[in-house]
C-alpha cells in the first residue's frame, strides 16, 4: 500500500557524504594550516582547480610538488592532526531530512567515496539511515565509475528485501543525491539512478549552473529540506 505523503515512483534514497551531508569547510582549512598556506589562498587554488574541471587534489600539488594523500593523511595521524569531523560538521537539515525520509517510508542510505576511518566516524553519528556504506568498504571502487553505482542499486535491494519489503523495483526507483555533476549525477544518470543535487560546497556552486545538470537533474535542490515535499508532491 502506499504511503500518503511518500513518492509513488521513488524506494530509496541515496546520499553523498562530503558537502551534501557534512561541510567539509573545517577540514580543508586544517589542510591548509597542514601545508602552512593562508586559508583564503588555498581555497582560492582549491577553487580555481575545480573551476577549470580538474582533479581537486592538484591544489595540493601548488603548495607540496608531488603531494600524496595517503601518505600525508598517516603523517597527520602521527602527529596528532587526523582528518575528522563530527555533529558539528553536518549540515543543520541533513539529520531532519534523514529522519524525515525514513519517517515517510523510504529506504534510506549513504554511499559514497569514504575512507574507512570515515566510515567509522560516519557510523558513529548514529544517523537515522537504514545503512552506511562507503567506497573504503569496497575495495577500489569509487566514484565516478558506473559500477560503483551499480553497486549502490545492489545494496539498496539487498536492504529492501531484508527490511521485508521484497525486491527493489530497479535503478530507476533509486534516487542519488550528491553536489557534483562530475562524480554523483553523470555516472548515476549513466547506471539508470534518477538524481537530485544539491548546490551547496565548492563544486555545487561552480556546478550549479551547468545546462546539462540543469536539464536533466530531477531535483534541484538549494536545502536537503526541500526533498521531502518535493518527492511527496511528484506525480
């Protein structure tokens, strides 16, 4: 039977992690104070890199030439500098629209490209979601590539039918929701997922107003607030 106030079409609802779910602002300004740069300067590198459509972590390279992340990440940790973040860092509507959605009776699910330490942190949030899952979890599959997305419709059915609401109805029921055309809608697009993004971050503001995303996204969301009501008026 369906639920009054939940969309006829969409089961369950996938969410990104970094500036849909948690501001990362915090962290990428304790880079900068890592690499010893002026906040304002590494944000404007950071900006202009992701402005130009090139991998984010040539930011980096400007201000430490050969810049490897994993190793930096370990020489954080031993000097007592670790990535992180907590409930702080979520955004102020990302735990009300998890819990409204579950409410409401959708399947309800984070996937995205995490390391295992986060998924950890993400754990231990205790947020209203049927399940965290995360690319540290999977071995070397990340996104942008399709299969990973394959993956999240597979996991999404694999929890539908556990929760006893037997199969999933397909990727087209699966809503992706992320802030990066590049890495969360084109590849989701591409699996058969329907998407709603989210402007907000870095790459949600310089994404925001591509014509493809635009045309194609079916959501367009300023606030993870807004998903509810928009999924619940969809016909």
């Amino acid at each position: 039977m369906h639920n009054p106030g939940k969309s006829r079409t969409i089961d369950a609802v996938v969410f990104d992690v970094g500036e849909t779910l948690v501001d990362e602002s915090i962290e990428y300004h304790n880079w900068a104070d890592w690499l010893g740069v002026p906040r304002h300067t590494f944000s404007a590198v950071f900006g202009a890199v992701i402005a130009a459509g090139r991998p984010h972590l040539e930011a980096f390279e400007y201000f430490r030439p050969g810049f490897d992340l994993a190793a930096e990440r370990e020489a954080r940790t031993l000097a007592g500098r670790p990535e992180g973040y907590g409930e702080r860092d979520l955004y102020p509507d990302a735990r009300p629209t998890l819990a409204a959605l579950k409410e409401a009776g959708y399947l309800v699910l984070i996937a995205a490209n995490q390391t295992t330490v986060s998924h950890r942190i993400l754990e231990s949030l205790d947020l209203p979601v049927h399940l965290v899952t995360t690319s540290g979890m999977w071995g070397d599959l990340e996104k942008p590539d399709p299969a990973f997305f394959a993956k999240v419709v597979e996991v999404c059915d694999t929890v539908s039918r556990a929760e006893g609401r037997g199969p999933l109805r397909g990727a087209g029921s699966v809503l992706y929701v992320g802030d990066r055309l590049d890495n969360d809608l084109r590849p989701a697009w591409g699996a058969g997922l329907r998407t709603a993004f989210i402007r907000r971050g870095p790459w949600g503001t310089v994404h925001g107003d591509d014509p493809d995303l635009v045309a194609k996204t079916d959501f367009y969301l300023t606030g993870l607030d807004q998903l509810p009501g928009m999924l619940a008026d969809e016909v």
